[in-house]
C-alpha cells in the first residue's frame, strides 16, 4: 500500500479513537431513527465499524460493514459534536472509511492490507 493511504488509516484509527462514547450523535441520526435504534446505522456504530476494520477485529465482507454505505452524509451528528466540544467530523470520519474499505485497505480484507 502506498504512503498516503497507510497515513489516511493511521489519521482514520487515531481521530476514531478520540470518540468518548457520549452517544450524542446517536440521537440526531435521522438512519438510526428510521431504523428504531439499529445500532450499525448511527453515526457512533460506524465509527466503531471502522476502528474494528481497521483493528482487523472485523472483516470487509461481514454484512455489518455494508452499513458504512448507508450514512447520508447529513452532517447532523458533525454540529452535535462540535457542539458537546468533541469537535470530530464524524461523517468525513465515516466517509475515509468508505474510501479504504471500497479499496480494499482494511486488515480484515483478503484485498492489499493496511
């Protein structure tokens, strides 16, 4: 893998890792809402996706990962954060791990590895 995507991955697990589980996000989420309360489609669910992807707990090809594909990219759960004073950009969080995991570059992949 080249440079620059192992440096997406490594930025991608480090901001994920700053999340502090307020589950904030959870609430603003019109998916979670319509989906009463499936946990994969709130904005705090795809971030652990993605630390789990990245950690190789989890592989590219478990139905769970698909839910990645299914955030609107509203940016409700972006405001909400900033607001509590996290300060994460949760859905271009959410949006870097679609581009590794479309490309194959999570360690649970049978694709190039991270």
């Amino acid at each position: 893998m080249d440079v620059k995507r192992q440096e997406i991955a490594d930025t991608l697990l480090r901001e994920v890792a700053k999340c502090r589980a307020c589950r904030f996000c959870v609430d603003m989420c019109s998916l979670y809402q319509a989906t009463e309360g499936v946990e994969s489609m709130a904005p705090y669910g795809r971030l652990q996706i993605i630390k789990c992807l990245l950690n190789g707990a989890l592989d590219e090809d478990d139905p769970i990962v698909y839910s990645l594909y299914s955030c609107l990219q509203c940016g409700r759960c972006d405001g909400l954060c900033q607001a509590k004073g996290q300060n994460l950009e949760v859905s271009y969080l959410i949006r870097l791990g679609k581009y590794l995991l479309s490309h194959g570059l999570v360690k649970g992949g049978h694709d190039e590895k991270v």
